[in-house]
C-alpha cells in the first residue's frame, strides 16, 4: 500500500525511513504540500494519506481524495480538530490519529513556555546577546508553593501535573473525568481553577464546547499576575480577548505554543512575508509573550513513537485489524 505524506518536513521523513524496512508491505511517498482539496487531486495510486495538525482534512478534501480512491486517513498526531470526521464516514475514509505519542515532549514544553515567560528567558537571552547585563524589568515569581491549574487531565495534563508537583506546586484540575492516576490534584469547578492559579495551563481538546474557553469573562476571573500557557490548540483562546487581558495587565506572562491563525505560519520560513495577520502581530508586540510554532511535540522520542504507531495503524489497516487508534 502507498501512503503520500503531506507536510513532510525533514524530520518526519527521517523519523518513517528509519523504520520504513520493518514494513515491506507499505510504500512511502513524501510530499512537502499541505493537504488541501486542490493538492488532493493529484493524489495517484495511494490507498492512503498521512496529514499533519495544519492539514486541510475538511468534507471537501475528503470528497476528492474519496474520488482518488484513498480509503485512509492517518494522522501522524493526536489532535484531529481539522478533520471531519463525519464527511470521512460517508465517503468510506478510515481515519486513525496517534493518541498518545510523547505526553512528557508536550509537558516538558508547556513548563519551558511557563518558565521563559516567567523568567523573562526570552528577554534576556537577546539581552545578553547584546552585551546588556541589566536585569531591570527581569523580575519573576517563585513557582515553588504556588498554584498550578491543570485544564483537561489526560495524558498530557497529567504530565504537566507531574512536573508541577515536582516543583513543589499545589495541583488543582479541571475535567469532566478525574484521572485516577493523579491522587495529588485537587479537582476543582473551572471557576475555582480560574480563581486560584498562578499558573494556568490548557490540555483539553478542542472542540464545540471548548471553543474560546478563555475568553475576557474567564479572563477575568483569573488571579492578577497569572502566567497562561496554551500548548493544546489555538481555538481554545479567543485571542482578541486575551490581548485585552494583557492590555489590562492581567498576566504575568503568556506561553503560546498554539494560537488563532497559527495555519499559514505552521512550520512555513515566513522571514521575508509581510504578516497579514494582526492579531498574530499584535500577541508579538508584547514583552511578556513568548510564542513558538506548534512544536511542543518536536522530540526524537515523540518523533519516534508518531513514526511507529502511523506505520502500524497502516498495517492494521491494511490487514483489516483494529488498531483502537480509529476516528470512525
Ligand atoms: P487526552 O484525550 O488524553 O486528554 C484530554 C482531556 O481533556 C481528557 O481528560 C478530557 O476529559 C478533557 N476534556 C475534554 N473536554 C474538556 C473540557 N471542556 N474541560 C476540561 N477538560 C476537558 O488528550 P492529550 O493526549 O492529553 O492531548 C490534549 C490535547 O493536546 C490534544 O487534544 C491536542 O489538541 C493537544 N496536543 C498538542 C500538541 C502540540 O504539539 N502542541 C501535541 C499533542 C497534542
């Protein structure tokens, strides 16, 4: 079976050619195109299709891939918020994702996020660079004793719950379910959450009911000072209001991994593009905001797991198996 990546940066293909001769049966073909229904239709001869978070899986891409023949849909992630689900049932598209590939590579990443804005690293790394040794303006705050406020505990909010406890933090949780593996986090209404934490960090998926789930009314039942940091999906802030929350001084600091209008920059060298995109700009302007390009899973062990899992979903595919890891 051949499989087209779309998105293939050179990470991902040296990550596939790594395993790619445990698995004779399945043929690699890499394109560095985005998925979108007009790159779609020059799909040929591929059973399959491997997308990425910035991938245009939507009915209209998946109406043409149906008309190409494409019976699956591997996401090499975990998040599959740009996929439509329902449109690939109906034209017979198998879609399996990667549930949980790396949770600590995410975690690890939503803290250094939380300690450079904290810390000011951000700032003071091109400080120094500088020849600049003030710390005027560098001041942070202790994170030992502290609240962190852990929103959706899954795999990746129980890890960062973790790394909180291990910096000597009180773990208070927000989620319709309780993880039974985190007995040290106070599960809390997300009022309470909002209201007691000076470290707030988004783990929930995106969806309907989590669509701008930070938006200026949550924003202003957060603590004066508070450091937010969003390493799940851009959606889930409405970015117009956060950037009035930061006008209002409301943060500490802010750590984005993933914002609004993220998609025409994701893991594009836009160095010489005018940026159309204000609100993007805007979040840039300010000093205690740092923002890094949906790479919270950018690890060789993350990057080896989503490699394997992706093959073997081909596989079970292929064998007319169930992986567990279907959308449909
Ligand atoms: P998971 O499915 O293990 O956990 C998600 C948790 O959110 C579940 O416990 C669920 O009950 C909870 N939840 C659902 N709706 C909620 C709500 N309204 N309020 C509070 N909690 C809610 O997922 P996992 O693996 O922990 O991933 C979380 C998210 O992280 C993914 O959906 C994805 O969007 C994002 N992600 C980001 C990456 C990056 O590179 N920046 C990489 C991988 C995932």
């Amino acid at each position: 079976m051949r499989i087209t990546f779309f998105a293939a940066k050179s990470y991902d293909m040296d990550s596939f050619n790594k395993i790619k001769d445990q698995y004779p049966e399945l043929e690699l073909e890499y394109w560095e195109t985005e998925l979108s229904p007009k790159t779609a239709s020059y799909v040929k001869d591929s059973e399959a299709v491997c997308a990425f978070v910035s991938s245009d899986v939507s009915a209209k891409t998946l109406k043409v891939l149906h008309e190409k023949g494409v019976k699956l849909v591997l996401m090499r992630c975990a998040g599959f918020n740009n996929v439509d689900i329902d449109a690939a049932t109906e034209y017979g598209i198998k879609v399996m994702r990667v549930p949980g590939y790396s949770p600590e590579a995410v975690a690890e990443h939503a803290m250094a996020l939380a300690m450079a804005a904290n810390r000011h690293l951000h700032k003071a790394y091109i400080r120094v660079r500088e020849n600049n040794f003030s710390l005027q303006g560098l001041t942070g705050l202790n994170f030992y004793e502290k609240t962190a406020g852990i929103i959706g505990t899954g795999k990746i909010g129980a890890a960062m719950a973790r790394i909180c406890r291990g910096f000597g933090m009180k773990v208070i949780g927000y989620d319709m379910y309780k993880n039974p593996d985190l007995d040290f986090v106070e599960y809390v209404e997300l009022d309470e959450l909002l209201g007691r934490s000076d470290l707030i960090s988004l783990h929930c998926p995106l969806m309907d009911s989590t669509h701008h789930l930070i938006n200026i009314e949550t924003i202003n039942k957060m603590k004066d000072g508070v450091v937010l940091v969003n390493t799940s999906r851009g959606g889930l802030v409405k970015t117009d209001d956060l950037i009035a929350g930061i006008r209002e001084h409301k943060f500490s600091g802010v750590g984005l991994d993933v914002y609004e209008e993220e998609t025409q920059n994701v893991y594009e060298n836009r160095e010489d593009d005018i940026l159309m995109h204000s609100t993007t700009a805007r979040l840039l302007s300010f000093p205690n905001v740092i923002v890094t390009s949906h790479q919270a899973f950018l690890t060789e062990e993350a990057l080896g797991a989503i490699s394997q899992v992706t093959m073997d979903n081909a596989m079970a595919f292929l064998k007319g198996e169930k992986s567990g890891t279907e959308l449909n």
